[in-house]
C-alpha cells in the first residue's frame, strides 16, 4: 500500500510541475526582458549620477558672477521744467548738462523750452533718469570723468 502512496504522490507531483511550467514558461521571456531593461535603466541612471556630479564639481569651480548693479529705472516723467530745475540744482550749463547725458547742447535747450512732458529715445530717458540720481559733486566729477577719458562729443558736422 505504501508503494501505491508513493507512486499517486510523484504522478501528483510529475503533473503539477507540468501545469506549472505551462504556466511559466509563457512568462519566461518578458520577464527576462524586463530584467534586462532595468539593468540598462540602472546603467544609465548611475551615468547621469555620475555625468551630473562631473557638472556641479566644474559649476563649483566657475566664479559667481557679480551682483549686477541694479538699473536705473527707465520710467517716470520727464518735462521741459523738471530738466531745467535739475539742470539748476546740477549746477550746470547747458552744455554741461548735454554732455553728461550724451546729447547735443541744442537738445537740452529744446528740452527746457517745451512744455509738458517730453518723449525720449530710451537710451537718453535712461541717461536722465541717471542724472537725477547724482548730486551736483557726483555729476561734476562724473564731467570731469568723461573729459579725462575723451568721451566728450564730438563737434557737430558744418557745412564749409
């Protein structure tokens, strides 16, 4: 009787392994697939890793830029009236004055003439709103400044 035990045990184990290797072998392929899909993901993570500490070892090296100044706000009003009284409180010519914004002696006086608020170029709006910030030794060392550097304008073109 022991034997018929034994021999209903291994043909119970003999199909079993038969409906199970049914089962498996279909899943063999995918998930070997899988295996070596996550085995290059992992490949290529630790190359990043690896690539992005190269990059912040070398961004560590590069010098921090600066603080930029912060610039002169290019909006506000100006008016022919508000040129000549800082052009007043400068202590300054007319011709002082044009060449501490860069422009033509002539444009400050048109400026100063005109009533109600001026539209500039935004170049010399931001040269104005730079000088009403200066005070009056500021802007006199800055003239000095330009004179010694040449920046002074060039005379204007005449016909001969």
């Amino acid at each position: 009787m022991a034997n018929v035990i034994t021999a209903l045990k291994a043909e119970i184990a003999r199909i079993a392994r038969r409906e199970i290797r049914q089962v498996v072998v279909p899943l063999h392929k995918p998930v070997v697939a899988t295996r070596h899909a996550v085995a290059d993901l992992k490949r290529r993570v630790a190359d990043l890793e690896k690539e992005n500490q190269r990059l912040a070892a070398l961004l560590s090296k590069v010098p921090e830029p600066a603080p930029a100044e912060e610039p002169v706000k290019a909006k506000g009003w100006i008016s022919g009236k508000g040129i000549l009284s800082l052009r007043r409180k400068l202590g300054l010519s007319q011709e002082a004055f044009a060449q501490l914004v860069e422009v033509s002696p002539n444009a400050v006086y048109q400026w100063e003439h005109k009533s109600g608020m001026l539209r500039l170029r935004a170049k010399t709006r931001t040269a104005v709103m730079a000088v009403r910030e200066l005070g009056a030794r500021e802007a006199k060392a800055k003239l000095s400044e330009q004179a010694g550097a040449g920046k002074a304008k060039p005379a204007s073109k005449t016909k001969h």
